[in-house]
C-alpha cells in the first residue's frame, strides 16, 4: 500500500480532529519540542514528545502507545 496524508494543526493544545476519526492535542513546550496526545472517543491512545535538533537536522520521538 502507498499512501500519503498531509494535515496541519494548531499546537494550542486543544483537541483538533484528524481524518481518521481520532483527535491530537499538540503543545509547544519550547522552541525545540512538543507535546503530542491523540484520543479516540476521549481515551488517550498514544502521547508522544518530538524533539527538533538544535541544528534542526534530526527530529526524535519518544511516547507511549
């Protein structure tokens, strides 16, 4: 299968909805990182921080499913 989705999303921390029927939460911690939470019918499936380099070359993420 070869797919490709594009989204774009607010990082205010609010519920905003995806085509897949879930929701994501992303707040800016800093500069470099960022606080991802996605829900299915208000449960948390997963959350997640992204880290961006400080040479903005590598992006890290670590969470839990």
């Amino acid at each position: 299968m070869n797919w490709s989705v594009t989204n774009a999303y607010t990082a205010d921390g609010t519920d905003q909805p995806t085509q897949f029927g879930n929701t994501v939460a992303i707040t800016s911690v800093d500069a470099n990182n960022w606080k991802m939470v996605i829900k299915k019918d208000g449960r948390v499936l997963s959350s997640m921080t992204h880290t961006l380099s400080a040479d903005g070359k590598t992006q890290t993420i670590k969470g839990t499913a």
